[in-house]
C-alpha cells in the first residue's frame, strides 16, 4: 500500500517513507527501513522527528554504535531550527551513555529554551552530581 502512495506522490512528502519505515522495523528489515528514513530526510531535512526516528533505528534495532548514532543526532541538531524534542533525545541518549558532561551541556540548552518546564532542573542537578 505504501508503495502505491509513494509512487503517486513521489518526493513530494516524507509520511509515507516514514510510515513503510515503521512497517519495516516492525518486520524486522532494518536496512529497508533505514533506507525510506534517509529518503524522508532528504525530502524534509527539517523534520526532527526523522533524526529521532534514525538515530532510534541505528542503535536499538541495527545496534550500530554509538558514534553512528550520536552522527545522526548533531546532523539534526545543525539542521534542525527549534528542534526541542530532537535536542531532548540526545540528551537522554547521552545519559544513557553514562556522557553525563555532554548530556548536562544538551539539558542546559533546553533549560534556556524552555525556562517555564520544570523537568529539566531536577535532571540538570542530578547529572551535575554524577560529573
């Protein structure tokens, strides 16, 4: 079915690759899905939700390192203008790593962008605890 969409609309919008991503993950075939996200970026490089779903893709299904996964992250960061839920899975991710340092960095910014959420202060004094 995505293939049909795909072929009337083209490069015209990501959704569709998107969404035959999620279908391939789901069956297991991972190169196929990594090959529809690059495609959905291409179209729409300015999506964060493409990098988070990339940068997922790479380290919990392909379980290609961190570097590549970690790549895909500052691409959209550079690219991306506003990307607050893309900065705040980086973060995340950083912390998972056990980056505490460059985890404080990311949770820093989102606490300048967004100054009304409380959630990033508790965070941001736990990592500064662990440095």
């Amino acid at each position: 079915m995505y293939d049909e969409v795909i072929r009337k609309w083209g490069s015209k919008a990501y959704l569709p690759f998107l969404n035959q991503a999620n279908v391939y993950i789901l069956l297991k075939e991972y190169a196929r899905a990594e090959s529809n996200l690059k495609i959905a970026l291409e179209i729409d490089p300015g999506e964060q939700s493409l990098y988070v779903a990339l940068a997922d893709l790479y380290g919990t299904f392909m379980k290609k390192d961190s570097k590549a996964v970690r790549a895909v992250y500052e691409q959209g960061i550079k690219t991306v203008v506003g990307g607050g839920n893309l900065v705040v899975n980086y973060a995340s991710y950083l912390n998972e790593l056990g980056e505490y340092k460059e985890a404080l960095k990311y949770y820093k910014m989102l606490e300048q962008a967004y100054p009304t959420n409380p959630a990033y202060l508790p965070i941001i004094k736990e990592l500064e605890s662990k440095i």
